[in-house]
C-alpha cells in the first residue's frame, strides 16, 4: 500500500493474507498493521491553544505544523482518535509533533 508523505500510516508494515472467497478459492487481502498512538507524556508541548467558537482543526494545524493535512499529530499528541473532540469550544489543545 501506498501513503502521502505525512500519512500517519507511512512506514507501516503491509500485510498479505490469503483468505477463502465464497466460492472456496484463495484471495490475497493487503492491510495495513494497526498503529498503536505513541505517549507524549514525555515530550514537550509546543504551545497549549483553547479553542473558539468556529475554530477548525485542520486551521489550527496549518499554523502550528505548516500542513493542515498534519491535524493527526496534533491528535496523537491530545490522545484522541476522533478529531472533532479537538474542535469542542474552550478544549485547550496541547500542540505538540508526533513522532514516527
């Protein structure tokens, strides 16, 4: 499988399975390996940013990353799997960059 430079899925390890069809034969199923989110415990925050009425994620990562598509370091980094808790108005966001 092929990712965007950027793609948190970059550099994960694809899989080949050979799976019955319904018809009995054998079909090859490609995935890609779960990514486990990393602990930022450790690492240094950024910036801390509260959120305000009509604030976007993808605005917030364009001024903090450079690249709107990066908003899932900024979620890694929040430990949140679905973005749209980051865009929740007075959430304070912990800006900091993931590592791969």
């Amino acid at each position: 499988m092929t990712y965007e430079t950027g793609s948190r899925y970059l550099g994960l390890e694809t899989v080949h399975l050979q799976v019955p069809d319904v018809d009995g034969t054998l079909r090859t199923v490609a995935y890609t390996r779960r990514r486990v989110i990393p602990s930022y415990e450790d690492q240094p925050v950024l910036a801390e940013h509260r959120v305000a009425e009509g604030e976007r994620l993808d605005v917030l990562t364009a001024r903090h990353a450079g690249d709107p598509t990066l908003f899932w370091m900024i979620c890694d980094a929040n430990s949140v799997l679905d973005p749209a808790e980051l865009e929740a108005v007075g959430r304070v966001v912990r800006i900091a960059m993931a590592r791969r």
